[in-house]
C-alpha cells in the first residue's frame, strides 16, 4: 500500500508491504543506491522480503522520487538519515508491526547509511547490508587528487551559496562526464531494467562532494551488541569487496559475511540467482535475530 509520512516538515512517499496471516510482523526499513527511488532495487528486496514474513517499507528519501524536498535529486547524507529515523517511527506506529523487532537493510550506497544509522539508534535491532557502500574520506581520497576535486566541487557551492542556479549532471552515461560512468551503471539505469517514472537520469553535481566526504564505515565502531550481516559480490567495481571486508573486520560479533559469485556491481540490483541468494542470506539470519 502506498503511504505518506513526515521527516522535518517534509512529507516522504513510501510503500508499506504487510504478509498475509496474522501479525504483527517484524518490521524492516529500506535504504538503497545512490539516485535510486523506491519502485526500483528498494522496492524489489522489499516485496521478495515482505515474502518471507517481514512488514517492510521501502521509500524515497527526501529530494528524490515522490518525496518532497529541494533542490531536487541532490543527495543529503544527513537528511537521509532524519528520513530512516522517520522511517522507523513510522513502521513502528502500525498496527501490523511488531515495534520492537525493527531491522534495517541497505543495498549499495544504502548499505553504509543503513550501517551508520542502526549503530546510532538503539530502536533498530538489526542491521544488513548488501552490495554495500561503506563509505568513508580515507578511501575516497586512494586514487584521485582528493584536494583538487573538493576545491572543485565548493566552486560549484559557492556559486549555488551566491544565487547562481542549481548545477546538474547525468546520473549515468555510457561515455562522457556522469556522477556514475561507464557501461555497467548504465545497464541498469539506462535501459528498462530500472525505468520508472520516478527517476530522472541526473544528479546535482555537489552531491559528488557529498560521496566524498561523507563517512558511514564508521558506524561499523559503534554497532556492537547488535547483529550485523554483509551480503557482497566477489567482484564489484563500484563498491569494492575491500570496502566491504573492511567494514566487516570493525565489526564486532555476532557478525556474518556471504560472497556471491556475482561478477558485477548490478548483478545484485536484479538479477538471477543474485537476488534470490541474497534474499535467502539474509531472511536466514534475520530469522536467528530479530
């Protein structure tokens, strides 16, 4: 079903997925990529999940999607986290919701803001991430000159602080500048695999300082007690398998790592026998702790 619910004064668009039967359900809160909106990768693990007996609500964070919010497309690490904090207070009001059996899952860009926020809010009590993202400014800056693109990047912010217009580019292109380039981000979202109505291919251009400089492998310190779960391809290319390991090793027990033999990033968005796997890893170890 389709529902509306507030975070700072701003009305987000969600679809609450409820199993048949009695409930209450445990309840699970659904983070995803980078530009992605609710009908596309949140939404599948969110029906496949609701599937196996989780209340599950997936939604479009604030500036994105049906969810309001300026400018729009621009990525807000800290409002994204005001959104799952909304997100849980929201799930746990329903009536065919367990409220104190909440678990959070990210996938890609959403697995590190899933991890960030679980570790920070004793109301979620378990945390997975596939195909995850765990950022953080150390990793970042291996690569590239990370002083050049930050002072490039505030040019773009200043000019948006003094007036100047809201500064896009494409979220994906299969050649030339794009927040994401390349053929594989393409794939998904250049093609019908992720068409919707709810997605536009473009991004503000300093929401690639957000990606930066925003630091989620650190609640990776901070979630212990709680059980932490990482599902991730053995080959990814835009979000490493070291990230993943990395963000692994800072956590305490309980703990648990699946590979998959998936070879590329999207693999896991869509696609067969990824996504069941990674529903079946993850249905498992929800089942022993939440």
């Amino acid at each position: 079903m389709r529902v509306d619910f507030n975070a700072d004064g701003l009305t987000l668009a969600g679809d609450l997925r409820v199993p048949g039967g009695q409930g209450p359900w445990p309840g699970l809160v659904f983070t995803g990529p980078f530009t992605g909106v609710r009908d596309q990768v949140t939404g599948l693990y969110a029906a496949r999940l609701a599937e196996r007996g989780y209340a599950t609500l997936a939604f479009d964070h604030r500036n994105w999607g049906d969810s309001d919010g300026r400018p729009r497309r621009h990525e807000d690490p800290q409002g994204k986290l005001h959104d799952l904090r909304a997100a849980v207070s929201f799930l746990r009001s329903r009536p065919e919701v367990d409220a104190e059996r909440i678990g959070v899952v990210g996938i890609c860009l959403g697995g590190g803001y899933a991890l960030k926020f679980a570790a920070f809010d004793p109301r979620v009590r378990v945390f997975a991430g596939i195909a995850g993202a765990y950022n953080n400014p150390y990793a970042m800056r291996s690569g590239m000159d990370y002083q050049e693109a930050l002072a490039a990047l505030t040019e773009v912010v200043e000019r948006q602080d003094r007036g100047g217009p809201v500064e896009y580019v494409p979220a994906v292109a299969e050649r030339g500048e794009a927040a994401m380039p390349g053929d594989e981000p393409y794939a998904y979202y250049g093609s019908e695999r992720g068409a919707t109505p709810l997605w536009a291919n473009e991004v503000t251009r300093a929401s690639v300082l957000e990606l930066l400089t925003m630091d989620n492998i650190m609640g990776s310190d901070f979630l212990s007690p709680k059980p932490a779960l990482i599902v991730h391809g053995v080959v990814d290319r835009f979000c490493s398998p070291e990230g993943a390991e990395e963000a692994f090793k800072r956590l305490d027990q309980p703990k648990r790592i699946v590979w998959l033999d998936a070879q590329r990033h999207i693999d896991l968005y869509d696609r067969e026998p990824y996504v069941g796997q990674a529903v079946e890893a993850t249905a498992g170890f929800l089942a022993e702790h939440l």
